[in-house]
C-alpha cells in the first residue's frame, strides 16, 4: 500500500472522527450545564447500545489486528475462522483471553475492590493509549515528539474520563462503584470511600488539572519549534482536553462515559483497525466510508456473539436484584475481563507501529507507513 493511499485514507478518517463527534459531545454537555435533568434509567442508554454498536465490538477483531499489522491479508469473518491465518491467530488470542480474563475474573470474586481499581487503571491506560494513536498517526505530523511527552498524553487524555467525573460528580461515581463492586461483596465498597474523600478530590482536582495545562504547554513548545502541521496537531489536542474537562465536569457520570466509550474510544480503534484492512483503506482513499464500516461489521460480528454468550453466563452466575443498574454493572465487569487482554493485543499493536519509539523531532511523523498500510 502506497504512502499517498494510507494518507489519503486518513484524511477521511479524520473527517469522520473528529470534528462529528466533538459536535455530539457539546451538544450533549451544553443542556447539562444549563441545569438539565433526566431520569437515571436513561444515563444507562449509551452503555445498552454499545453492547452491539461500536462498545463491544471494537475489540473484537483482535485476532486478526496484528497479522494485519505485519502486512498478511488476513480475512476475519466467520468461514474465515474456519481456515487460514485467522483460525490460528484465533486460537493464540483465544487462549490469552481465557488466561488473563479468567485470572481477572478470579480477581473479582477474590477481592472485588482491588479489581475495581484495577479496572480504573486498566481503562486509565487503554483510553490514553487510544488517544495517542489519534494525535500521532491520524494527523499529518504530531507535536508529540517523544517518549516523554507521548507518556505524559497516555496520563492526561485517559485520565480525563476516570479522573474528572470524580472530581465533578463523586456521589454518582461511588454509586457506581458500589454497585460494581457490590456484585461480590456488599461491603467492599467501603475500601473505596478515602477515594470520594472532598481532601482528596481536592488534590486530584489541582494534581491533574495541573498536568493537563503543563502537558499542553510542553506540547505547544515543541510545535512552535516544528512549526506547520505540528501546530495543527497541538491546537487539535488542546481543543479536545478542553472539551472533555469541561464535557465531563457537567455531564453525569454514567451518561458521559458510556457515550464517550461509543462515540469516541471505540471509533477511535475502529478506525485504527479499518485502516489496516487494506480493501477497506482502498476505498477510503476514495473517500467511501461505508464499506470499511461494512467490512469492520461483518468481523466483529462473530466475535461479539461469543463476548455476549459470556456476558449471559456471567449475568447467571453473579447475584443481582434484577435492575438495570446491576445488569450495566455485570457488563462493566464483562469489560473489565475483556478489556485486559485487549490491552495486551493493542499495546503489541503499539509496538508493531512504533506508537512509543517517535523518530526525534526532525525526523518524520511516526507511525505513518508502519507495517500493513
């Protein structure tokens, strides 16, 4: 695949993923601000939905991610999990989630609080992660030149939805962690409550809005060096930080995290993923969104079935009351198993692009013609 193709797949990419979702998030966040309330039933909405649209299935073409990264073209939809490259990467991945979410799902059982908090990190680490794909590799050139400063992204850009609904909403956070955890042992949760503490939320809030400013200025230094695209790059994350503080300062905690896990964690790895499906990228260097949207469908499907098969089983074998609260707090769990061997897939995927190696800052815009575009 030419240089010119991934590029001008991107440029599509970019038009889809930015700027439409930014849109959604303001208006979503613009009647909050201004004193709107809706009934709790509904803040759950977004989290039912992404059990088939975009949540779930975002991470399930795992199997098949990093031979497309190496440059096999590797077909994933049901027959082809059947034959070919993709049975045996299933069977690989197949195994590492059966280890590591297995193990994670003991963890619950075992010690439901701790694997909350594991959870939050887990999630900490893997939202940031995505974000950095977005600011490196779906940009014409990053303002992140380095290992540092593309850390101190991870911290900041996955912090934001696990740090600022504390901050501005404890009393329905700890809810949901009192449900969560709550799944296994009703008073588990108490381990938790220093976490809501006003001290502490306190610190978190001036620690990592601190941060935010002092990680923006250290990219703006670097784009200013750079000059051009680079400032494009950093005027972009500087937009978007702003918008999620503020996006989940106002917007109720349940609500503004399922929305941003559909609408913009999981587009985001989507998008990564259809760029490396060469058909998909072909059309999208013609500027034809749907059929790498087509093409993601088709093999995520037969995956995602097999996720809700263990999201029934795992709904059967947790006592719960029966409410919606406790079904979104077994699927919270179902994430948290999945999400940790996700994380392995995604962060080998990272290393596959050379996401955390940048070139230096008059090198070229990392990641651009990594294996498989």
């Amino acid at each position: 695949m030419t240089v010119e193709t991934a590029s001008a797949a991107r440029r599509t990419l970019r038009r889809a993923v930015f700027l439409p979702v930014w849109l959604l998030l303001v208006a979503v966040a613009v009647p909050f601000a201004l004193g709107l309330t809706v009934p709790r039933a509904l803040l759950y909405l977004p989290f039912a939905a992404s059990v088939l649209v975009l949540g779930l299935p975002h991470g399930a073409v795992d199997h098949v991610t990093l031979l497309r990264a190496r440059g096999t073209l590797a077909d994933a939809g049901l027959r082809a999990l059947l034959t070919g490259p993709a049975r045996d990467a299933l069977a690989r991945v197949g195994l590492l989630y059966l280890v590591l979410g297995g193990a994670y799902l003991l963890g619950w059982w075992v010690a439901p609080a701790a694997a909350f908090v594991v959870f939050v990190a887990l999630t900490w680490f893997h939202w940031g992660q995505g974000d950095l794909y977005a600011l490196v590799d779906l940009v014409e050139t990053t303002h992140l030149r380095t290992g540092s400063q593309r850390a101190l992204a991870v911290v900041v850009r996955g912090g934001l939805p696990m740090v600022v609904p504390l901050v501005g909403a404890p009393v329905a956070y700890r809810r949901v962690a009192t449900d969560v955890v709550g799944l296994f042992d009703a008073g588990a949760a108490d381990a938790l409550a220093p976490a809501f503490a006003p001290g502490t939320r306190l610190v978190v809030a001036v620690g990592f809005g601190a941060l935010s400013l002092a990680t923006l200025v250290l990219g703006f230094v670097h784009a200013r060096r750079r000059g051009g695209a680079a400032r494009v790059s950093w005027r972009l994350d500087a937009v978007e930080t702003t918008l999620l503080w503020g996006y989940f300062l106002v917007v109720p905690p349940v609500l503004a995290v399922g929305l941003y896990f559909c609408l913009w964690h999981s587009v985001r790895h989507i998008a990564r993923l259809v760029v490396l499906d060469r058909p998909a990228t072909r059309a999208l260097a013609a500027g034809d969104l749907r059929p790498g949207v087509v093409r993601f469908a088709r093999d995520a499907a037969p995956l995602t079935v097999g996720a809700l098969v263990v999201f029934a089983a795992l709904f059967l074998a947790v006592p719960t009351d029966g409410s919606l609260a406790a079904l979104v707090a077994v699927y919270l769990v179902l994430l948290a198993v999945l999400t940790l061997p996700h994380v392995v897939v995604v962060t080998l995927l990272d290393r596959e692009q050379g996401l955390w190696t940048p070139p230096g800052v008059d090198g070229p815009g990392p990641a651009h013609g990594s294996p498989g575009r």
